[in-house]
C-alpha cells in the first residue's frame, strides 16, 4: 500500500468527554469526521510512539464500528503502526481491551501499546443512535485529560490525515493474522478470539470451583441479561461453559449493532426484562424469581447486581465487595491496598474503608482518574455509582468481574450450605453489612437532554447560593423543617496525589451536619444538549432505622433539592427522565 495525505478541516466540538468522544452516528458519518479524531489522537501520542507500534482497535459491536475499524485500520498502517489487534468480528469489551492491552502477548512476542475503543456505552446504537470513540493507553486505562486535552487542541487546527492507499479490507470475521507490504515495511492485522485472554484473566482471580459448587446447588438460580450488548459474548463462555449455569439463565445475550432497540443500561428503568424475571417488576408473573440476577451496558464495563425481589445500589455494591473480597476472593487474599470510590458515589464504602483502616480516595466521574491509584498500588477496588465496579486487575470498570465478586461472597457466605439449610441470599448480606456500618440511602435523578443554556444557568445559579450559606439554610428550612443544616459547599476539585495534576469544576456539594449530600453536575457522556444528573444522600447509623422505603426515608432532601436548585423553573421539567 502506498501513504496518502488527505487535506481536511476542524470539525467543531471533538472534545472528549467523561469517557471519550460520543455523537449521533450521523455525525460520525460525515466526511473526514472520524478520520479527524484518530489522526488528531496520533498526533498527541507523537509519532515516535505511533511508528511500531501496536494497536487494539475494537468495541462493543454497534452500528458503524466495522466500517470505522477498516478505516482506523487504513490510517494506523499510514502512520506507521506496526500491528493492529481485533477482536473476531470487531468484539471486545471494554474491560477486555484493558485486559488485551496489559495482557496478551502476540504471535511474535509483541504487546500493545494502546487501544482506540470504538463504543458509545449505555447510550442506543443504531443508524439514529450514537457511536464513540476512545483511546486507552499502554497502562490499559483512559487516556489521561492531559492527552485527551492535547486530541481536543489537534482537532481545533488539523490540515490533513494520512490513510493507506492499496490496503484491502480485512476480513474480521475469521480469526488469523493478515500481512501487507508498505513503504516503511510490514503491517499486520491479527484477528483473535474475543474471550479467550480476559476468560484466562478471571480464572487467576476467582475461585471457579467455589462458584461452580454455588451454582450447581439447588437452591441457587441466576440470571444474566447482557442487553444485547458485548457482555454477551463473555456470558456464555464464562456463565455457562466455565462455571455451568444453564443456558436458559441468558437473557439477550446475542450481542447486536442495535442493542435490538433498546436502551443498553443496566438500571431498573431499561434493564426491563431482567427486573421483570427478578420480582421487581410491576406485575408479578407468579413465577419464582431466581436468587441472583445482574445486567450489563453495552460495552460490559457497568454492572447491576440484584437479588430476589432485592435492588443493590452500586454505591452498597462497592462497599460490599470491599468488606468481604479478602476472605472471598482469592486475588486480594493479601488484603487490599485501598480503596476509592468518585465523588458523587455515596459515602457507604467511606465508613468501609474506616472500619478497615484503609487507605481511601474520591476522586472525579470517570474511570480515568482511579488509574493513577492503582499503577501506583495505592487501590485494589473501586467503583462509581452509576453502576460502575472494579479492580487493578485491569484499569477499566468491569461489570463481568462485578458479577463474579458477589457470587464469590455468596459462594463463601453459603460454603457450608447444607440440604436443610436455608441460603444466604443477596439481601441477607446486604441487610447485614447495613447492620454493620448503617446505611446510605441513596438516589440520582437525571434529567436527559435538557436545553444547555437552561443548565447552565442553574449550576451557576447553585454556585452563587454556595457564597452565603446563611442564606441557603434560611432557603432550606423554609422548604422543610427537620432537614439539618448545611455546613458546606463547595465546587469539588481534585488533586491528584500521584502526578499533582488538578481537576476543577467536578461538581457541585451542599454537605449538611448529618452527613446527607446533595451533588450537582452535568454529564459529560451526552450526545445531545445537556444532562443534569442530582445525586442525593443521606445516611443512617441507628440499626433500627436503616429498614424504612428509600422513597419515604429521602423525600424531604429531594424536596430541598428540587426547590433550592429550581430545577423546573430552569430546565421546565416536573420530573426527572431517570432515577436510579
Ligand atoms: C457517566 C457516569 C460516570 C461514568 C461514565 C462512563 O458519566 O456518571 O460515572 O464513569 O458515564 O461510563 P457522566 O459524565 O455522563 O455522568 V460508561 O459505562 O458510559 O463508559
Ligand atoms: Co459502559
């Protein structure tokens, strides 16, 4: 193949956001769009990094991601990279590339270097839905806001892109390694099976046979819905073929361009099938739901864990994993370096990290942040509350793994389970470490594709009021008496504690006396307009007041909430699109 040098210009906001560049696929479909982004994205690596080096390129399946792999493809052997990796037909995982790049060793010897994830998350796909792309470095994690700010910079003033001329399509249906010819020597493509490294990966970190023995007892039922997202070529490999759960117990688990219609975001609004089969649902079937039931997003990063008739907030999933992985999992049987958790998650896995005398940190939204901790071994388990959970197995967020945790605890929990015993159930162990360490309760409510300038007045709004809390507690108790006072507020800003580096405007707290929280910010994962996301907290201590509704026990802190942010007035919704 020959290099050509293709002239172009910026295209305006290609900015990366929490976790990559997400649009409408329309918009990825314009000319030299894509093409933009990924030679903007070589350009901030620099080329000496980019030349011989070796790429993993693939995601999570949805609508454009083969055309948008040929072409990434065609630009990385322009510019000079020496191998790219995909998985069989364009699959992977989130959490597998991460395992991919800091794991696999090539046919040659060879180990990656970084990886473009071609994935727009738990947003829709399809021809009217979104497509993303992000780049992960050789660590296995996001590219860090300094190299993501350097691709947005590129993109503000790029001339030209460099694509090869003469390089066939490859085939990526079929595993095996394809060589070209170019003008600085050989290229190679390797086609590989998806599962095959990160199955290998979790079977050095759980215990198979525990958990095996868990889902061969009687007692026991399981349910995985991958929402027609890529967890479902993961599922079957290691739900059913490794740890032999009945096939019946995958509910869609044929991974699509699509996510068949839906919405691949493992909530109880859209995670609709599963919660349904779990007991949760409006109506009850009649039929007895099985004990344990999770749910993925469409990259397999995010888990929902829930028990029988039983919903288990991230922010207690989290914790949960941190107080039990010693003595359940074999990985952290050395114990744990600390733990962290971001900023808006709630503060159950705090009082963990206190009883256990552990390190902790909070750090900003997004996975990226939590990367630094762990190549300096200061983290081994971490999580986010938007269903995010996971590990310095890898630095990426790992919803497969999240589900292998709690069966781990439930396999430790019941490992003397005999015939007349009754089994311990996902809500005994969640009602016990309440018991233990009292309880957050906890809710987000997020209003989807709002006018921008409608939020961007209301966290300005927000700010101001920080400037005198006199004022905000006389707002306060005139929209409810017995909420306590707040005694902070503050914009949350991070330093990080291994390079220094700052992050600020990462959202904005009233901190009350008793520990409640309400958190303001805005999502930066939309594709279009703006998301505000509310994240309310409050916590309980007395044992005998951590069984009350979640609705009942929040309803004052979302009253203060809604009015001391005027959330209708400036956004005009009544309600909330989501709540979580
Ligand atoms: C959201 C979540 C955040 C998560 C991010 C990426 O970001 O709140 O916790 O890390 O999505 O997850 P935002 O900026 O929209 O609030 V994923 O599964 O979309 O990669
Ligand atoms: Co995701």
């Amino acid at each position: 193949f020959n290099v050509s040098r293709v002239d172009t210009t910026p295209f305006d906001g290609q900015k990366p956001g929490t976790s990559g560049l997400r649009k409408k696929v329309k918009v990825f479909k314009q000319p030299h769009y894509l093409e933009n982004f990924v030679q903007a994205t070589f350009n901030a690596l620099g080329a000496d990094n980019v030349r011989g080096a070796t790429l993993v390129v693939s995601g999570d399946g949805r609508y454009y991601s083969k055309d948008a792999i040929q072409i990434i493809i065609k630009m990385s052997a322009a510019n000079g990279v020496r191998r790219v990796w995909v998985g069989q037909n364009g699959l992977l995982s989130t959490p597998a590339v991460s395992c991919v790049i800091r794991e696999r060793v090539g046919h040659d010897g060879s180990k990656a270097n970084g990886s473009f994830i071609l994935t727009a998350s738990h947003n829709p796909g399809g021809p009217n839905e979104d497509f993303g792309i992000k780049y992960n470095m050789e660590n296995g994690g996001p590219a860090p806001e300094s190299v993501t700010n350097k691709i947005y910079e590129n993109t503000t003033s790029i001339k030209e892109y460099l694509i090869a001329e003469g390089l066939p399509d490859v085939d990526i249906s079929v595993t095996g390694v394809s060589s070209f010819g170019g003008p600085e020597g050989q290229f190679e493509v390797d086609v590989f099976d998806s599962a095959t490294d990160y199955v290998k990966l979790m079977k050095s970190i759980f215990d198979f046979q525990s958990i095996q023995k868990l889902i061969a007892n009687p007692k026991f039922s399981f349910c995985y819905d991958a929402l027609h997202g890529v967890a479902g070529a993961y599922a079957k490999r290691i739900f059913v073929e490794e740890l032999g759960a009945q096939e019946s117990s995958l509910l869609n688990c044929v991974p699509k361009e699509d996510f068949g219609g839906g919405h691949p975001d493992p909530n109880l609004t859209y995670a609709k099938e599963l919660v349904e089969r779990m007991g949760l649902g409006k109506t009850d079937s009649g039929i007895e739901p099985p004990e344990f039931g999770a749910a993925a997003d469409g990259d397999a990063d995010r888990n929902m864990v829930l028990g029988k008739r039983f919903f288990v907030t991230p922010s207690d999933s989290v914790a949960i994993i941190a107080a039990n992985a010693v003595e359940s999992i074999p990985y952290f049987s050395g114990g744990l370096k600390g733990v962290a958790r971001s900023m808006p998650t709630s503060a159950a896995l705090d009082v963990v990290a206190n009883h256990l005398n552990l390190k902790f940190f909070e750090v900003p939204t997004g996975w990226k942040f939590f990367g630094n901790l762990m190549d300096a071994g200061m983290c081994s388990v971490c999580g986010e509350e938007s269903f995010g959970t996971g590990s310095d197995h890898i630095r990426e967020k790992d919803g497969i793994w999240a589900v292998l945790a709690w069966l781990s605890i439930l396999a430790y929990k019941n490992k003397d389970n005999h015939n007349g015993d009754k089994l311990v159930s996902v809500e005994d162990i969640v009602r016990q470490h309440w018991a233990t360490y009292g309880r957050h309760y906890y809710t987000r409510y997020d209003y989807e594709n709002v006018d921008a300038s409608g939020a961007k007045d209301l966290m300005a709004n927000l700010v101001n009021l920080q400037t005198n809390l006199d004022e905000v507690n006389k707002i306060v108790s005139g929209i409810r008496s017995g909420v306590s006072n707040v005694v902070n507020a503050d914009e949350f800003e991070y330093k990080d504690p291994v390079d220094g580096s700052i992050s600020k405007h990462q959202g904005i707290r009233y901190l009350f006396a008793d520990g409640s929280r309400l958190v303001f910010r805005l999502s930066g994962t939309g594709s279009e307009g703006a998301t505000i996301r509310l994240y309310i907290e409050q916590y309980e201590k007395d044992s005998s007041k951590i069984g009350r509704e979640l609705h009942d026990a929040l309803a004052p802190l979302v009253e203060v909430a809604l009015k001391l942010s005027k959330m209708e007035e400036f956004t005009g919704r009544s309600a909330p699109t989501v709540i979580t």
